[in-house]
C-alpha cells in the first residue's frame, strides 16, 4: 500500500482502544493513541470498503486532556491504550463508550449504566501478567499494530511482586518458550509459567523461591515449587492452578463479589446456576446462601480448582463441559427459586447456551462481561425474551487500557 496521509480531527475515543476520525471521503478511519478533537496527520495501515484503519504520525492540534504517559514504551507496545489520558478521564470515556455500545447494538435506548467502580491501585494492579519473547530472548509485549514482540525495560501494570520478579529472568532465545507468564498470590507467593507447544523441558535459572510450571499440549509439569497458587479474596483462600484463569486485579474482585452478593438476593431456597464458574470465585461466596449451586465450567483445571475451593459444602455441583453442551440438559430440569450468574469468555455467551438459558427461565441473572460489544448482543436477545435490563455497573478492572468489566442485572 503506497503512504496514504491524511489530516483528519478526531469525534471520539471508541471501543478497542482507538480513535475515530473520518477520511474525506466520509469513511471512518480508527487510530490509536488519539485523542478527541485533535487535528492529526494519519497514515493509513489498513483500507476497507466501509472504512480505514491507521496510525498516529504527527499531532497537529492537540487536546487540552493529553497528559504525559508513565511508560517509555507508551505508543509503541500495545498493552496500555489511555496513559495520555488523566485516569478520571479514562473512567468518563469508558463510561460513554459502554453506553454507545448498548444503545448501538444492543438497540437499548436509555441504558441503566450506574457510576463506574474505579480501581482502588491506578499502576501495579495486575497479580498476572503475559509476555513474549524476542528472537533473542528478551520479555516484551507485542507492538500497537500486531507486528513484531517489542522489548520492554518497564511496565507499570504487575503488582510489586512482579516487579521484583521479571527482570531477572533470563532466556537465551524464544525457541525455549512461545509465551512467558508471571503470577502472584497471596503471602507473596510468586510463579513462572513457561508455554510451549512440546513437552521439551525449557532451561531456567532464576535463584528466587518461586514456583516454575511448564504448560504444553493441555499438559502441566512441574519445574520447582508447587503448580498452584492461593489467592485470597474478601478473607477466603483459592486455590489456583497455573493453567486457571482468576481475576488479575485482586481489590475490584473483591468489590465485584461484594456487589454480586448485594444485588443477586439469593435465599435458603435459591439454585443458583454458576455458569463459566471458573477455580469458583463467586460460588464460593453463595454456596453458604443457598439451597443449591450448580457450577458449569469447561476447563479441567479451573474444574479441579473448583472441586478444592468448594470441597467443603456438600450443596455444591460442578459440570464439566461447554455451557452449550451442559445447558440444554438442565432446561426444565430444575426446581423452585432459580438464579443465574454467567461470567463469559470475551466472545460472551455461546449461541446455543443462550438459547437454554432463556429456556431455564431464571428469575435473576448476573451477567459479567469483559466485552460491551458481546454483552451488547447478548442483552438484546434476553430483552427480546422478556427479561429486563435492572442496571449495568461498570467496573474498572484494567486503567490505561480499553478493557471495561461490568457486571449486569437482568430479571424476567
């Protein structure tokens, strides 16, 4: 594609990270790293019938909320989106971006999005955090247009455990490993995950006292330590596999449960369905509340984390499989005070799951997404089943980047 250079201003910040101008042929062109109402020269990297992408080569005027980013790498690694942004910005634009969604595609004409939940830690908030690895084997991130892994010397998103932790790892190159994670929990336990596609055991020096896991093939081996660690939330311990997702910003899941526990009123003879329940978070903290929970997870080790976290009530069910293939089973199977909580992949929630959930007719359901555009679809087909949209609270899980959490209330 020969330079396209454009000057354009820019209307809005939108989902995903970037800006929105228009070309003078009147298509939308989207860029990172802008800012509304800057005047900018843009090149374009990507042409479409109906639109354009590109990116940020000289700001030409720029706006009075650009401040100066933390991180050197701001701009050039992907991972942060908003450090040119005040975080009190940040929490008004994801805020408008989250109603544009709703009333755009979900077609919600005046959504109830409640005040945003900003995080309690706007830098070192992460306790799990993914790198690359150059050809050289340096840690990185990849670059702001999915090209190439770029090195990274900082970053102020991992937790001070973390910190402590990453630079000191050392790989002579990325044949070793594809991916390197690092993780923390509670009682400052720390972990390396090394992810590979064969079972050849990577070499590692690292004369910390942390736990060393290798994940390859749907496989884990243990290099040093233990392939678990717990984390603590709102004074509970849980237990973590290496291979298991859980919340990465430990404050707002704490705030997150707590709101869950206030606006989901379960009683002795509620069945709660947890579904997407992951190591058992939220079950955990409704399983003394209720007559029955019933958690649907898909992952094996998140499935035995849950049999641990949850070992000690006996009115606790776990299915192991996809919410599309347990689901449909359930429907018209379940008795009395039905509730649901779902908390979906980014992709939301499976065409066919969702199809059994309305079948099941739960009186309250939960849902807590990562993606407004997913929930956005999702919540028009429950409103068309005759549910109705009680509130959408946002939660600020990732300051400086796009990513929004909410958690929303629908009741038949």
């Amino acid at each position: 594609m020969p330079d396209l250079i454009y000057e354009i201003t820019f209307e809005k910040l939108t989902y995903g990270g970037e800006a929105m101008g228009r070309l003078p042929d009147g298509r939308a062109v989207f860029v990172p790293f802008g800012l509304p109402r800057e005047k900018v020269k843009v090149r374009l990297t990507e042409e479409k019938k109906g639109f354009a992408r590109g990116e940020l080569i000289e700001i030409l005027e720029s706006s009075p909320e650009r401040i100066k980013p933390k991180c050197i790498h701001f701009a050039v690694c992907g991972g942060c989106h908003y450090q040119n942004l005040a975080y009190q910005n940040q929490l008004k634009a994801k805020t408008e971006i989250l109603i544009d969604q709703l009333k755009r595609i979900g077609k919600i004409e005046n959504p109830p999005v409640k005040p945003i939940v900003p995080s309690d830690h706007e830098w070192n908030y992460r306790n799990h955090v993914q790198f690359h690895l150059t050809a050289d084997g340096k840690l990185g991130f990849v670059d702001a247009q999915n090209r190439f892994i770029v090195p990274v010397t900082e970053c102020h998103l991992p937790d001070m455990g973390i910190q402590s932790l990453w630079h000191d790892l050392d790989f002579e190159s990325k044949d070793e490993v594809d991916r390197v994670a690092l993780r923390s929990g509670a009682d400052e336990e720390l972990m390396v995950v090394l992810e590979s596609e064969t079972p050849e055991m990577p070499e590692l020096e690292i004369e910390a006292d942390v736990s060393v896991v290798h994940l390859y093939a749907g496989h884990s081996a243990v290099i040093a330590g233990q392939n678990y660690l717990t984390a603590k939330i709102l004074d509970q311990e849980f237990h973590v596999s290496a291979g298991s997702f859980f919340q990465v910003n430990t404050n707002m899941a704490e705030k997150m449960a707590k709101h869950l526990l206030t606006e989901l009123p379960v009683s002795s003879a509620t069945v709660l369905l947890d579904v997407y329940c992951g190591a058992g978070l939220f079950s955990k903290f409704f399983a003394p509340k209720c007559r029955r929970v019933i958690g649907v997870e898909s992952s094996e080790s998140a499935c035995e984390d849950f049999a641990i976290n949850l070992d000690e009530f006996d009115n606790v069910d776990l299915y192991e499989g996809a919410a599309e293939e347990i689901l449909p089973g359930l429907a018209g199977k379940l008795q009395g005070e039905i509730y649901m909580l779902v908390d979906p992949p980014r992709a939301g929630i499976e065409r066919h799951a969702l199809d059994a959930i309305i079948q099941i007719q739960p009186r309250t359901l939960a849902y807590v997404s990562c993606d407004p555009a997913t929930l956005a679809r999702d919540a028009a087909r429950l409103l068309a089943a005759g549910y109705k949209l009680k509130q959408v609270t946002p939660f600020d899980l990732f300051p400086h980047t796009y990513h929004i959490e909410t958690i929303s209330i629908f009741e038949r």
